[in-house]
C-alpha cells in the first residue's frame, strides 16, 4: 500500500506513522526526518534546507522533490510506503501523482488525522524540537492552513481521502488508524482483482 498520511504539525502524525509503518511492515518516509539528516550530514539539500526549517517556512518543492524522487526509487518501497509530510503543497501532489504514474504505482489512499488547533498548539509547545518554540508554532500551523490543507480537498476530488479523529489516547487513534487501513487494503485488492 502507498499511503500518503495528512494532517498539522502537533496532530501525533509522526507517533501513529511508526506505529503503523510497524504494523503494514513498509518503510515510514517522512520529508522532515530526511531534511534533518541532510542538514546533520551537511548535504547540499541540508545547507540549501536549513534557513526555512528554522524559520518554520516550507522548503521549496524542488528541493524537497529531488529527495522524495531519489527516496521513492529504492528497492525497499517496491512494497508500499507510508509519507509523512509529503505532500506538503498541491505542487509537490501534482509532481507526486505524474511520478508515481509513469510507474504504474498510483497512491492508494490520504489518510487525514484530526484534532483542533488548541490541542496541537498544546502538544507541540511540550514536544521541545527548536522549531517548536511558541512564534515558529504560529507560524508553521499558517504554512499549513494556506498551504497544506487545500491537499485535503485535493485528495478528496481523486476520490483518495479517509479522514481519522485524532483525539483520545494513542492506542484509540491507533486502533481508528487500522481499521481505515483495512477498508483501503479491501478496496485495493477490488481495484486489483
Ligand atoms: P516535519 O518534521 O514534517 O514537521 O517537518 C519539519 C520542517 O521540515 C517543516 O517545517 C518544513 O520546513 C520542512 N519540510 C518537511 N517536509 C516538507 C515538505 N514536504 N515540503 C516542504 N518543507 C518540508
């Protein structure tokens, strides 16, 4: 299955995402952990990363494709992939669905994990990440609002969109998490045959 998992920075994405990656046993890609490691490494893509990271800005979609592109033609995703992060902007989701493609591997299903945003202002400020600091918080919960959430709505008009109460605790959310995955897997095996 190639899962593509939405939702705002605080929604618990990341925890659930190593739980399930677990569970499917495909790999768990997430454009964050890979910028960080370019950035540690001190890789082109880090240097070129790092002023709209620390700032809480969207790195630029060419940038974050050339990863992504580079990532997805490893043999262990051959199997399935869950994304984290990415798509983050209708760009990168267009680019996304033309490569994805021209290999015959469409996406199988966005997965949307909801909360409202006083909880995830409170769950971020506990997280302690040095972009999570009160004024960065603001600033990447607007990147997403103007640029992350009309994905939502794109993924929903191709039909692809399952959406998922994130309230609760994790095992609860894990639990609403698996059963989608279920009705996914069911409908890719239809689509199959
Ligand atoms: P995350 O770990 O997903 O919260 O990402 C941390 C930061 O990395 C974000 O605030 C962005 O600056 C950058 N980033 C991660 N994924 C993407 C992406 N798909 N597009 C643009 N920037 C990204």
């Amino acid at each position: 299955m190639r899962i593509i998992f939405v939702g705002p920075p605080g929604v618990g994405k990341g925890t659930q995402a190593q739980r399930l990656v677990a569970h499917l046993g495909i790999p768990h890609l997430s454009t964050g952990d890979m910028l960080r490691q370019a950035m540690s490494e001190g890789t082109e893509v880090g240097r070129l990363s790092q002023s709209y990271i620390s700032s809480g800005k969207l790195v630029p979609d060419e940038i974050v494709l050339r990863i992504m592109d580079e990532r997805l033609t490893q043999p262990d995703c051959r199997r399935g992939y869950l994304l984290d992060g990415f798509s983050r902007t209708i760009g990168q989701a267009t680019a996304l669905d033309e490569f994805l493609a021209a290999r015959g591997t469409p996406i199988s299903a966005a997965v949307e994990l909801k909360v409202d945003e006083e909880q995830l202002v409170e769950r971020l400020a506990g997280r302690g990440r040095p972009d999570d600091k009160p004024e960065i918080i603001r600033e990447r919960l607007h990147h997403y609002q103007e640029l992350t959430s009309p994905l939502v709505n794109y993924y929903r008009g191709h039909g692809l969109l399952y959406e998922v109460d994130g309230t609760g605790s994790q095992e609860e959310v894990f639990d609403r998490l698996k059963q989608v995955l279920a009705v996914i897997a069911s409908h890719e095996q239809q689509k199959t045959g």
